[in-house]
C-alpha cells in the first residue's frame, strides 16, 4: 500500500509542473516543490500550503506587470517624488501632489494636469513623478515628447491612419506631452496635436509640461481659433501648476561657479 502510495505521490509530482505550465503559472512552477517539502516537514494544513503559494505567484505577476507598465510609458526612470526637491519649489503644495498621485478621482473624469514654469524648474520631474506614482497604483501612463508625438500623428495622418493611431493612444489612462513650448508650427503641422486633444476631451487625461503661457501658444497650432479651442478643452477640467522659480539646473551650478571664482581669485 506505502509503494502504491509513493508511485502515486511520485507520478502526481511530475505532472504538477506540466499543470502549472498549461494554467501559465510560472511563479508556482518554479517554488512548488521547495514549498511543498517545507510545507510536509512543517506540517501545514493544506490551505496555508495553497495560500502561500498563490500568494507567490500573484506578487510576481504584479511585479512583472509593473515592469512592463514602466517599459510601456517611456518615463525617465529616475524621476520619481521621492527624489523631487519640494522646498525648491514652495508654490507646489506636497500633500496636493500627493494626492494626485494617488489619482484622487481626477483620471476617472478625464481631468488634465498642466505644469508651467520657465526651463530647469523641475516641471518634467514632477509631472514624471506623479507618472510613476499612478503606475504603481495600476494606471496606464505615457510619457513622450510633444514634438515627437506630433511627428508619429502626421506619419500617421499621411498613411490615412490617423483614427488608428488616436485609438492606439486610447490604451493609456495619462499621456503626458513635454516640452508642449517646444512644438511649433513652422516645423511640423501641429493640427494632430489638436485633434488629440479633442479626442480625449472629458474621457482620458493630458498632462501637459510648458515653458510658454498660453499667450504664447500661438506658435503651436496653426490658427489662433485652433488655439483658442486646444486651451479652451485643456483647462476646462484641470489642475495648474505654477512652477515660476530659478532655475534649479542653475541654482545647483552656482555652488561650482563660486569655487571656480574663489579659486581663481586665491590664484
């Protein structure tokens, strides 16, 4: 009875991994078996068994799926809010980021994020922070320069498959366009960028990074109505951050330009 017994235990052994790879559980595949011997020698019931092992494969899949998020929106990956300098900027409330990191209902309305600032004040930091934030909390983010983006919707409006690439575009909760100043009207037409907007007006968010006002944003699209109506669209449900200090990126080089001078001087 003990050798029929251990031939079954045996050939049920062998199947397992098959099994596991059939239901595509390859957390499970790999640590059944230390599991199971650790659970025999520890004399666990049969559900803690179960659990732990489903526990396993359930926290790797979701860091498998984190990582393929994070590929997928093309964020800088060290630009995070744990390393954004909050005191830099005193204008930008840290609880209220925080908040919409956590997305705070406002990715479920459609809402729009818009970050102002002169260059080097850390706009596409945070607006890349709150990105990854989102992500972790199982969101689907974007991040893509806006001059490139507009160079992807022409291609794709000449190949007549503009409304395919809008509905590609679709897939993510959050697109962050930076460097919108950045996109001009003389070198590329930026009516995509337009319709874009118009798309996911009131159904899918925009976060949008900017060095000029809206005053400047003639520039971008083609006539002042188009423009009238871009902004018209993005501000109607949206946060605004106002980001108008020095330049950190010239803040942190003048430590080094006076040790330069001292240096000199002491010369």
């Amino acid at each position: 009875m003990n050798t029929i017994a251990s031939s079954r235990s045996a050939a049920d052994a062998a199947r397992l991994p098959l099994m596991l790879g059939e239901l595509r559980l390859p957390t499970m595949k790999r640590l059944w078996a230390d599991l199971a011997e650790q659970s025999n020698r520890e004399g666990w019931p049969a559900e803690r068994f179960l659990g732990v092992l489903l526990e396993q494969e359930v926290n790797e899949r979701e860091t498998r799926r984190l990582a393929r998020a994070r590929i997928d929106s093309q964020l800088p990956p060290d630009k995070s809010l744990a390393s954004f300098d909050f005191d830099a900027v005193p204008a930008i409330s840290k609880a209220h980021v925080t908040a919409l990191a956590e997305a705070d209902g406002w990715l479920a309305q459609g809402h729009n994020l818009l970050a102002f600032g002169p260059p080097g004040v850390g706009k596409t930091h945070l607006i890349a922070g709150i990105g990854h934030a989102l992500i972790d909390h199982g969101y689907k983010v974007l991040f893509v320069r806006t001059s490139e983006l507009v160079q992807r919707l022409q291609a794709a409006r000449r190949d007549l498959r503009l409304p395919g690439e809008l509905a590609k575009l679709d897939r993510f909760d959050l697109i962050i366009l930076d460097d919108l100043s950045y996109a001009r009207r003389d070198q590329a037409e930026t009516s995509v960028l337009f319709e874009l907007i118009a798309e996911r007006y009131e159904r899918k968010s925009i976060a949008i990074t900017a060095n000029a006002p809206f005053s400047a944003w003639d520039e971008v699209f083609p006539d002042k109505a188009m423009t009238i109506a871009a902004v018209d669209r993005l501000v109607h449900h949206a946060t605004i951050l106002e980001m108008n200090v020095d330049s950190y990126r010239r803040r942190a080089a003048l430590p080094a330009r006076r040790q330069r001078s001292a240096t000199t001087t002491t010369q």
